[in-house]
DNA sequence: TCTCAACTTGTACGGTCGTACTAGTACGAC
DNA sequence: GTCGTACTAGTACGACCGTACAAGTTGAGA
C-alpha cells in the first residue's frame, strides 16, 4: 500500500531491517516529570496485533480511511501509541491490517451466500434476499465503497478490492452464468451505492424482478 | 458542509459577523525578514473566487477530497494562502465552491444528453452510449464516487450527491418509466465504480444489451 | 541465578494542517 | 486631493500527524 487514501505521508526511513533494533544514538526521551509509568501489560504479541487490526477496522468503519491514525487506532485498542508502530511498521501497513480483517469476515459470508444459493429453488429471489441483508449492516457496505473508490486512486489498494469483486464473482457464477453475474454485480454495487447516500432500504421485491430480468436472457 | 470526508477539523470561531473587520487586538503580524512583498494584483473578486473554485476542483480531481487543503489550492491557483480564507471562511466551503463546479458542468451535461435521448431512435443504445461516453472521463467518474461515499458520511454533502442524483433520474424517466431508471442507474453507478477499481472499458454492446433487458419490461 | 532479546511504554521531532490575524494597497466616494 | 474600506499578502498559533527512539519490563533459555 503506497498511499491508501489521502494523507500527508512519510515513507519509513531507508535503512530499517524489519524492526531496527540498534539503539542507535539520538537525543535522549525524556522521563515523564514525575507521573507514574502504567503498569506493563503481560506479553501477548498475538493478541496485539489482533486487537490492533480489529480497532484499525472499527476505525475505519466509524471514521472513513482517510480520518485513521495510528493514533485514533491506539485510542481505539487502549493501547499505547507505541505499540501501533512495533507491530505495524506504517500506518498504511496498520490500515490493510485493518482491511484484511474486514475481507476475511466478507470471505466468510461468501461461504454462507454460497451455500444459500446451493439450496436455492429461486436464485434471483435468493440472490435479492442477500443483497438486502447484506445492506441491513451500513458500515460494512461503507467500508466497501470507500475501499473501492481509494482503490481507483490508489493501485495498492487494487488487489484488496479485486478481492472483493472475485470473490463475489466465484459465488454468482455458477448459478447465472458469466454476463448476469456481470450485471448483477453491477447493479449491487449501484444499489449499494445508493442505499448509502440516501439512506433508503431497498425493495426486496423490485430487486428480485429486476434480477430476474437480468438473469433470464 | 459539516465535515466533508476526513480530516480534523475547527470550527471558525463564533464571533465571526461574515469576515469580521474589527481589527481586534493580537499578536503582531512580523513583517518578512527582508524579502519583498509580492506586488499586489488588480482587484478582482468574482474572479478570485472563480479561480479558487476552479482550483479546488483540480485538487480534488487530482488528490482527493481528503488530500484537498487551503494550501494545496491556493498553490494551483497561485495564489496566496490568505485569499483562500478570504472568499472562503472554512475549508468545507472551498471544497463545496470546487464541487459545485463540478455540478454545474454535470448540469450542462444532462442537458445535452436530454437532448440525445430526445432525438434516439433506441434509446437502450443511446443511453449505452452516455454511460460510455461519461466513463472516458475517468477522473470525473472518480469525483462522483468519492462525493457520494462521503455524502454517506457527511450529511452536509448529501443535497450535492442527491442533486447528481435527480437530474439523472428526470432524464431517464421520461424515456424508460419509474422502475427501468432506478434500475439503470443504479447499474450506471455500478458500472462505474467497477470501471475505476479494474480500469478496464465498459463492452458498448453488453451494457446496451443489459439496458435494453432492463428496460422491456 | 543471570542474561538478553523481545516486548511495552512514553516522549520527541519535524511536518502539515485549519484558521486567525496584521499589515499593506488599490480604488471608489467625496 | 484625502479618506475609508474592500481587498491582497504574509505570517502565527495551536493542533494533530507519521514516525523515530529511549528507557523500562518480562520471561525464556543458559
């Protein structure tokens, strides 16, 4: 990820292997004045790194991706900001951390949604049915979009959001054939889009005609 | 405009009748070192504002809407920092000025495809070919979908996402009914997004016969 | 028990940001 | 002319940012 959004950014500097552990020389950091150091928490790498991913995702959700720091993800966590950088190198490393984590939870639903339309005597009634549930969830819809709209703008963010799109397309395609799986792609993400901006639930029923239209050539 | 997309914000203070003349008491302004003032320009206020919209507009285009600042603009206009703050007291109201550009030349836009669907002997094909035509301006494309994914957000900047919106609607309706254009635009904002996450072109022929599916109810 | 690297925490630097403000200038009203 | 003010230009402040780093702590291995 070169630049996910839309941030005054600073590339790390050059030289860091993986994590620099050099003390190297520098200016000395300061003691607090006199406040108390917080008690240090048990050691649990994983579970840091894990917890940050999860609070990086519910930052972008609440915020958008370009209002995320590593600051807001560290407020988030309850961690300290220090710890956001150990594990995450850069914030655009933190921010796909956060985004993998997201995509994962949508790799899962495409396994239901698979499974869903298996047993689907109607497929575009079935198909409308998990559009509109998938609507009922705002934030994830949001996240979507704006990752596809940073992804126009930025090609490291393309792979994720082509991720999206495939997996998508694999679960479709085999139930409508490859140019209404196109269309109705196209029209979710329309509705998607919309929905969004004006805040209206779709008709399930209008959804399903329409689908229907598509899918019987 | 409230917080247009993502980016820490104040609010100019409360005070402020408009651009506030009272010289007020402050710190002093220190005068350059000893470099010259620029020489100052003619007086021409509708043109400076013109220009900073214009401006605006370019950065959003270029950098985004959360990339966009009052120093990013006055740079493209060439123009001081100080000017931007003059004609445009928050920042949300430059981005506003920029995107009603945006409208406006969208405005005569829709005038001109009014009239193409007037004089359409098929008009699946005919609106094949706006959807086409609108999607060879990819950076356009990409200001419409960053506008409507922060309308999500930002209320303040859902009239301008819902007035891209209606003049759309009452294009097409009169051509394809109630039904058909909702479906075909939401197909057009799918296609569109689609077409900026992947880069590819949209198939004339595909999108004309999906239009034509859509519509012949 | 000691060692030491991995980990935790807090702070610092240099930057950009929005916005407030001072100071200088052009130009219409008189 | 001269005056007043709308406009132009430049700078300052305080905030937040990404990132670098030092210092404290833990716990596995010798």
């Amino acid at each position: 990820m070169s630049e996910s959004t839309a941030r005054p950014r600073r590339r790390r500097s050059d030289r860091d292997p993986a994590h620099d552990d050099s003390p190297a020389p520098g200016r000395p950091a300061r003691r607090q004045a006199d406040g108390e150091r917080r008690p240090q928490r048990a050691r649990d790498p994983e579970a840091r790194r894990r917890d940050l991913a999860a609070a990086a995702l519910e930052v972008i959700s609440e915020s958008g991706l370009a209002r995320t720091s590593h600051r807001a993800v560290a407020a988030k966590a309850g961690l300290p900001l220090g710890a956001t950088t150990y594990y995450f190198p850069t914030l655009d490393d933190l921010i796909a951390a956060g985004l993998q984590l997201a995509a994962a939870d949508l790799q899962s639903d495409f396994e239901v949604w698979a499974e869903r339309l298996r047993t689907a005597s109607d497929v575009p009634a079935a198909v409308a049915g998990l559009i509109v549930e998938y609507l009922t969830d705002r934030q994830r819809a949001q996240i979507e979009c704006e990752l596809y709209v940073a992804a126009a703008r930025d090609p490291a963010l393309r792979p994720l959001a082509m991720a999206w799109l495939t997996g998508m397309r694999d679960i479709l395609e085999p139930h409508l054939g490859r140019d209404a799986t196109r269309d109705v792609m196209a029209l979710f993400d329309g509705v998607t889009l919309q929905a969004l901006i004006t805040g209206h639930d779709v008709d399930r029923e209008a959804l399903t005609a329409t689908i229907r239209r598509l899918t019987t050539g």
